[in-house]
C-alpha cells in the first residue's frame, strides 16, 4: 500500500512466518514494518531494498541478521531489530551511514561489533536488556549521537572514549553493575539525564557535580552515600537527584 508520497509496506501482527514474496516486487519501497510476527529468518535479499529509509523487524524470532543488511545504505530513519532473539549483530550494520535511529534491545546480544562506531548520524543507539559486559570503544566516535540506552545489561565500566560523546543528552545505565560511577562521564558537556538506579554504588565523584547541563540525576536502589555539600550543589542549581 502507498501512504502519501512514500511507499510503505505494513505488516505489523500478521501472523507471519516468512517475509510476503510481495515485497521483493517493490523495488521502491521506503518503508517496510514487519513487527509482532513470528519471523525467524530474514532473506539476503533484504539488501536489495535500496530505498528503504525505514525497517521495522521488531518483536519477532530471528536469530541471525544477514550481512545484506549493510546494503541498506539508504537507511536513513529507522532501523528496529528489538525483542528478537539475535546473539550478535553483522558487522556489515557499520556500512548504514545515514541511519539515526538503532534499537537493538531486548535480544541476547553479549557484544556489539566495533563497526557500530561508523555511524556518523545515528542520534539514538538503544541496546537495553541484552547480556552486555562490555561496549566497544569505537562508540566514542558517534558525534551525533544524543540518547544511549543500555539499561538491563552486565556493564562495569565504560570505555574513556565515551567521554568523546559531546551531544550525548540522556545516558540510560540502569540495571546493571557498576559500583562506581564511569569516569568517561566526567568529559561530557551537554549530559541532561543519567539514569543509575539498581546498580552496585556506593559513593559519587565529586566531579559529578560539575557536569554543566545536568538536570535529572536517578541514584534509586543503590547504596550510595551522597554527601551533603554535593546534593546542595546540585539541586542548588535546578538538578532533581533521586536517591
């Protein structure tokens, strides 16, 4: 079906195993949405799909993503791949220059390719409630991005090239397993929200206090000490501390 100028193909909950032969007939197609199906594998010829700007395989069964999927350089929009059941990502992902948008949440992902960091235009990266322990540090170089969501992971620490992420606006660690407060953080300058709630800390850095556009600072279910001198300074300059 085509909605306004773009062509669009929506089968979101329709009870499909298999990608409709249909598809492969569009060779325009900007928009594909195949969510809330029963999909467990996507076809290599996905990559021939040139114009897609937006790709919806979210809420399925597919265990593997096909490296075609790096032919997808127009994708400039979207890309959802959450609630699957992937184990890895292709490395070819880093090939997609144009995208802005990732969610690759809620899969058991246990790394994410160091080609990720290639992304010159991806502005929100969600990799919530995978089996994370570490990411790479080629994230360091998405200078557009803006949201980072890793929430529901097994994360320690975070790389110092983190620090490089001047646009990053929201910074979601919750649930995993920091008992300090990452040190790449120190470096960003336009940081808005950082979420920590249900991880191991016991003590802030007084450096925190000092990250410049702070608003929301979310301490719940830790243990954490934060002393009297650093709360006022916060809150004394409009940051909501939540402990």
């Amino acid at each position: 079906m085509t909605v306004g100028t773009e062509n669009v193909l929506n089968y979101w909950h329709g009870g499909l195993s298999d990608v409709p032969d249909e598809v492969w007939h569009h060779s325009s197609l900007e928009v594909l949405l195949l969510p809330d199906n029963a999909l467990t594998r996507l076809p290599a010829r996905i990559g021939t799909l040139t114009s897609l700007h937006t790709l919806d395989l979210g809420h399925n069964h597919l265990t593997e993503l096909p490296p075609e999927l790096g032919d997808l350089t127009g994708l400039s929009r979207f890309l959802y791949v959450h609630d699957n059941r992937l184990s890895a990502l292709p490395d070819s992902l880093g090939r997609l220059k144009r995208l802005t948008y990732l969610n690759v949440g809620e899969n058991r992902l246990t790394a994410l390719p160091d080609t990720l960091g290639s992304l010159d235009a991806l502005v929100e990266l969600r990799a919530q409630h995978n089996r994370l322990t570490t990411v790479p540090s080629s994230l360091g170089g998405l200078a557009a991005l803006r949201e980072l969501w890793l929430r529901g992971n097994r994360l320690t620490s975070l790389p110092a090239s983190v620090g490089r992420l001047g646009e990053l606006r929201e910074l979601d660690l919750r649930e995993n397993a920091f008992a300090t407060v990452p040190q790449a953080l120190r470096g960003l300058p336009l940081l808005r929200r950082l979420d920590l709630r249900a991880n191991r800390l016991r003590e802030l850095p007084p450096w925190i206090g000092h990250l410049p556009a702070l608003e929301k600072l979310d301490l719940r279910w830790n243990e954490v000490s934060v002393p009297d001198s650093l709360l006022r300074r916060l809150e004394g300059r409009g940051c909501v501390v939540l402990r």
